[in-house]
C-alpha cells in the first residue's frame, strides 16, 4: 500500500463509507504479508516512495509468480529484476500485462504511467565500455525509466577507442550523475570521473577473459579509482545503480520545485 492508497482507504472511513472492520480488513497484511516461502514488505512504499523490488534469481517461477501477483494486488505499479524466460513465462500467465525486457531482465506491471521526464529535466547518462556491457547497463536504464526519471545512453564508449568516450564531452558535462558500465579491467570509470563534475556511479561487470575473474579485477580497479566523485556498486549490481542514480535525481527535482 502507498500512500495515495492509505489516503484514500482513510478518506473513505472519515466519509463512512466504510467501517472501522472494512478498513482493518484491508491493512491486516500490513506490515508484512506472510506467503510462507517470503514476507512481502508492503509498507515499503509508505516509507521509501515506491514498492518492494523483487529479485528473482534463485527462485522458482512459481515463486517469482506469486510474489508479484500478491505485490500486484496492493501497488500500482511493480518491478522484478534478473527475470529468466520462463519465469516471465509463469507471470505473463497469470498477469498477461506484465512487461518481459530480454535484454535487461526486468519484468514490469503498471496500471498508471508516469509522466514523461521534460526535455530539460536533469538526467542520468548511462555509459558502456562495450556493447558487452549492455545488459547491466539497461537492466540501470530501465530501472531508472520505470520509476520515472530522464535517461539518457552512450554506449560502446571503452578507453580502448578513447575518442568514442571524448566525442560524448557535451552530454558527460551536463548530466546530474554517470553511471559508468564496464568489464575487462574497469578503466571507464576512473576516466569518466576525470571528466564529469557530477557523481559517478561505477558498474564493474563479469565481462572478460580469464584474468578478469567474472569481474573482480573490474571492480577492485574501480574501487581504486584515483578519480574524486566516483562510488561502486557490486559486479553486474545495474538495477543498485539504476536506484542510487535515481534518488539523487529525485533529490534535484524536488530542490528545484517552488
């Protein structure tokens, strides 16, 4: 339950238009709603502006199915990230409006759509050393989308090809936060940290050969970036990124407002 929902439920017993019993009925999963196999946090979007993210890996379809069926039944709008095929099988269905995203593995329910961010709203860009790096990069793009914020990419813009990252100066000057997806030996971010005057939110991910041991040596590289302003998530963390960008965008927008 959010608060427009709580607002409303509230409204509706001050009217009495329905009773104290009737109102009880509806909060009774509050806190936590008990499937036996999770505890659903519903009073998380009370708390935090949006509902519990699900993460899938590790569970079965079936679980995955339930979870958001439940979740669905109190939010407006629902997230599940690191989704395979067939669990978004099971989930479409029983909620044929569910979303299926193959590249980022992100499954989404929304019965209301948000506004699109303007033109001039601040943004988080979203860079890649190489196309490799695309499905952790938008599984962060895609989480910051869904929960409403302006994104923008730039993508297979490694320091191997330099020229590719300085031909996107404008764009790394004028975001409000980078987040910066990379494997191999993660030198994208310490370079995009010299660049950008913004925070920098770094993504080591498990992309590379033998030696880069599914993405350790990217991130121990990035968490010993000599660049100021850069913070790291964990290996192949995008939807961790995705959020961290969007709170500090939410905090700009709300500053902003009069």
């Amino acid at each position: 339950m959010d608060a427009k929902k709580l607002r409303s439920l509230l409204t509706e017993v001050q009217a009495g238009r329905i009773d104290i019993d009737q109102a009880l009925k509806r909060l009774r999963s509050l806190p936590y709603d008990d499937l036996g196999y999770a505890r659903l946090d519903l009073h998380r979007a009370l708390r935090q502006g949006q509902p519990e993210v699900v993460l899938c890996q590790g569970k079965t379809a079936e679980q995955v199915s339930g979870i958001l069926q439940r979740l669905w039944e109190h939010h407006d709008r629902v997230l599940a990230t690191r989704a395979t095929p067939d669990m978004a099988a099971a989930v479409r269905a029983a909620l044929p409006e569910a979303h299926y995203d193959a590249t980022s593995r992100l499954l989404t329910l929304a019965r209301t759509d948000l506004p699109d961010p303007p033109d001039d709203a601040p943004y988080a860009l979203v860079v890649t050393g190489g196309t490799s790096d695309m499905p952790v990069a938008e599984e962060a793009a895609r989480t910051l989308e869904f929960l409403g914020s302006r994104v923008e990419r730039a993508y297979d813009v490694g320091v191997a090809g330099v020229h590719r990252l300085l031909s996107q100066s404008e764009r790394i000057f004028e975001a409000e936060v980078i987040i910066a997806v990379a494997g191999m030996e993660g030198a994208l971010a310490s370079v995009v940290g010299g660049l950008a005057a913004c925070p920098v939110i770094a993504v080591p991910t498990s992309v590379g050969y033998g030696a880069s041991f599914q993405g350790l040596a990217a991130l121990l590289a990035m968490l010993n970036s000599c660049a100021t302003g850069v913070a790291v998530v964990n290996i192949d963390n995008g939807f961790g990124a995705g959020q961290y960008a969007h709170l500090i965008l939410r905090r700009i927008c709300e500053a902003q407002q009069p």
